[in-house]
C-alpha cells in the first residue's frame, strides 16, 4: 500500500502499523489451539501427535524444517525423547500452526461471512500522542482521525484476507486492507492506511 497521506510513516513519531499487519493479527486472534508451550513435554507431544495424524501435518513439517529419522519421530511420539534444540521446538511449533491455521480457514470464513452480513470491523486510529499538532495527518481532514466502525459485507474480501493470512502475504493483505478503507471510509480512507489495531466480534 502506497504511503500517501502518511509520506515516511512514523517520520514525526506517530505510533502503529499497517492495516495489512492489523488484519493478520486480528485473524490470528480466531484461531485457538494447543495452550501448552511446546517447550513443555504435553504441549511438544500433543503438536506431533496433531501433525502426523494427516499427510498435510508432514507437509507442514518439511516446509517448517523439521527434519529426523523415523526412528527419532517415533521416539517423539512415544513420549520417550523430545529435542533439546529450541530451534527445532521452533519448527515443531511452526509447523503445528501452519496446519491449524490451513484447519480452521474455512471456519474463518464461515464465522465473517456471518450469514451474507459480513462482520463489523472496529478500526483504532494511530496513536499520534507524540506528534507535533502541525505535523498531525488528521489534520485537514473532514473529521480528527477516530475510532471507526465499519460493515464489512464483501464476502469475497473476507475469502482474500484469510488466505492471504493462510500464506503469510502481507501485500495481499495490504491490498484487501485498502480495499476496505477505500469502500467504507470515504476520502478519509488514507488517513487509515496505518492503524493502532483492528478487532471484531465473529
């Protein structure tokens, strides 16, 4: 997303991040999963068990670069050894939300596509506390920028953002952000590129 308004974000100290970056966290927010740390020995068991129950579970772990034997893997799943290594905890962990993320989409979308009447989205503003009052992007616009509220009924928008979030791309995600602010907040729509956090209740 072009920085417009914004010209070098962040130049004159105000605070947050793009909305691309605010929508992945808000959709990471949906997802549950194992609480248990994987450091731990349930919580390391519980995510291999999770991930070899389906080819796409090995998959993720490839992709992930989780790497052993068939003989340590087994190991693993007997409960009898778990790495010493925290970067291959950090695989395993990878791995394992990978796949949950892949899991839970189409009930992502089910939950903001809410019956063809989208999902309201609550939009926090910058925070521009340290801003001079002259260098403000507010400034100039029909209103100071606010907490905003918006509908969001375009179904397709909502399948674009989820998989964008699936594959980790954040330009998609910048581009279904723009979208957004362009279709609900009118000219002001730029003065949103960048955001404190997003939220919604699905």
């Amino acid at each position: 997303m072009a920085n417009g308004r914004w010209g070098t974000f962040s130049h004159y100290g105000a605070q947050g991040i793009t909305g691309g970056d605010a929508l992945g966290i808000a959709l990471g927010r949906m997802v549950t999963g194992i609480s248990s740390p994987v450091e731990s020995e349930r919580g390391f068991s519980a995510r291999v068990r999770y991930l070899t129950k389906v080819d796409a579970g090995y998959e993720a772990m490839d992709r992930a670069g989780v790497h052993v034997s068939p003989r340590t893997l087994m190991a693993w799943l007997a409960e009898e050894r778990m790495p010493r290594s925290k970067a291959m905890l950090a695989r395993v962990d990878a791995a394992y939300w990978e796949l949950r993320r892949r899991n839970v989409a189409a009930d992502l979308k089910r939950r903001l596509h809410n019956g063809g009447r989208g999902t309201r989205v609550e939009i926090n503003p910058v925070n521009e506390s340290r801003v001079d009052r002259k260098h403000q992007r507010g400034e100039g616009l029909r209103r100071r920028l606010s907490t905003r509220d918006v509908n969001v009924r375009d179904l397709d928008l909502w399948d674009r953002a989820v998989d964008a979030w699936m594959d980790n791309d954040l330009g998609e995600l910048d581009d279904v952000w723009q979208r957004i602010c362009q279709d609900h907040l009118g000219t002001d729509w730029e003065a949103y590129a960048y955001v404190d956090s997003i939220g919604w209740d699905a």
